[in-house]
C-alpha cells in the first residue's frame, strides 16, 4: 500500500469520481504531482479544468483527507499504516499504476565542482554504500532503532525500513539511466518539463563503481 493515493470510501469509487474534485500533492512539479496528473490525464481529467491541485505536506495528508479538506491524498510509509486502520478510508491506485518504477531521488552536482572534489565525492559514496549494506544487512535492527529515535515511534513501528516493504535502494548506489529517462520523457509528456535531456551523457558513473570497489563485496 506504500506510496499510493488514497480517497473516503463512500465519496470516490473510481477515478472519474474525482472530477471537480480536490487533489493533494506534496508539491508541484514534483513525482507525487506527476503520477496523479498522468492517472487522471489517462482517465479523461484535466489539470486546472476538472480538478484543483493543492499542495500539503506529507504529514498532514492525512488528516486533510479525513477531515473532507482534500478528496485524494497521497500517504508514505508510515502514514500509510495509519490510514489502513481508518475503515472510511482506501487506496485508490498507486505511484507505480501511474507512472511505474522512478528513479528520482539522486545525488546531483555540476561538472566542474565534480571535477574539484572527486575524491571527496568518492569517499561519501563510498561511507553511503556501506550504510546501504549495513541498514540492510547485519545493521538492520540497529538501524530500525536509530530512525525510531529519531521519528519517536516504536521499531516495531518501523520494522519495514531497508527491506523489500521499503523504497528500493541499489547497494551499490547505482543510477537505473534507463528508468530515469523513462521518468523524464513522462514528464515531457504531461509537460511538467519543457524538454527531454540524454541521461546516459549526464550520469557519472565512475563515482558509484571506484566507490563500491573500495567497499568490497556486497555480504550481510
């Protein structure tokens, strides 16, 4: 059920419900805006036309659909969980029905501060696998504990965090190039992007290769 939009029971039963609707994203321009635009655009609905977009953070998503202030909100992990407890409550379609796989969330730089501090930038992808590995592996209950501290919840609470139940993190910190162009061509198309751009000529992967060397095998 994680990252999937979410609607009252008794008020939408199908997309189309969701015309003069009011629709909850965490921000425009964002994946959640792009993935609810391209459902509704594939089931007829158009932006500023037969729907109004607001923005509202990720934690108050869910009371604003509880409490009748929005009529489709998007809920992550945990929030997610929360809304499962509601019987007024059900998801609708999720981020991958709209859009499929993402791979949006990179660690971006320019080419020449690329250049000025590779090194560096070796170094934290290097650290940054092996936390991938550990909080997956070996560390994975320390690791629960730690982002329960941190978010006061129970680690039984947030027991699905770096397993399969979580958003997929690649041990080696690598970019999917053909996914992530996938994405940006969809954006294209819903035009929340004016034009396309060549991922494989933008992503370095040297970086994320001399890095998961220098971390060594991937083992638990």
């Amino acid at each position: 059920q994680g990252n999937s939009f979410w609607v009252r029971k008794d008020d939408i039963h199908k997309i189309e419900d969701l015309k003069g609707k009011t629709i909850a994203v965490n921000a425009r321009g964002s994946t959640i805006d792009a993935a609810a635009r391209t459902m509704l655009l594939r089931h007829g609905l158009h932006d500023g036309q037969d729907y109004q977009i607001v923005e509202v953070r990720f934690p108050a998503q869910l009371p604003a659909l509880q409490s009748k202030k929005v009529d489709l909100a998007v809920l992550l992990r945990p929030w997610d969980e929360e809304g499962a407890k509601d019987p007024n409550l059900r998801p609708l379609f999720s981020m991958g029905d709209a859009i499929g796989p993402t791979e949006t969330i990179t660690f971006v730089a320019k080419e020449e501060f690329v250049k000025a501090h590779r090194a560096a930038l070796v170094d934290f992808i290097e650290d940054n696998i092996r936390l991938r590995r550990w909080a997956a592996g070996s560390g994975h209950e320390e690791a629960v504990k730690l982002c329960a501290e941190i978010v006061k919840k129970k680690p039984a609470e947030l027991e699905y965090a770096f397993t399969k139940g979580d958003s997929y993190r690649d041990p080696d910190a690598k970019v999917n190039v053909a996914r992530m162009q996938k994405n940006i061509d969809d954006l294209v198309k819903i035009h929340l992007l004016k034009a396309s751009i060549n991922v494989k000529k933008a992503v370095d992967a040297s970086i994320a290769e001399e890095a998961a060397k220098r971390a060594g095998p991937l083992t638990n």
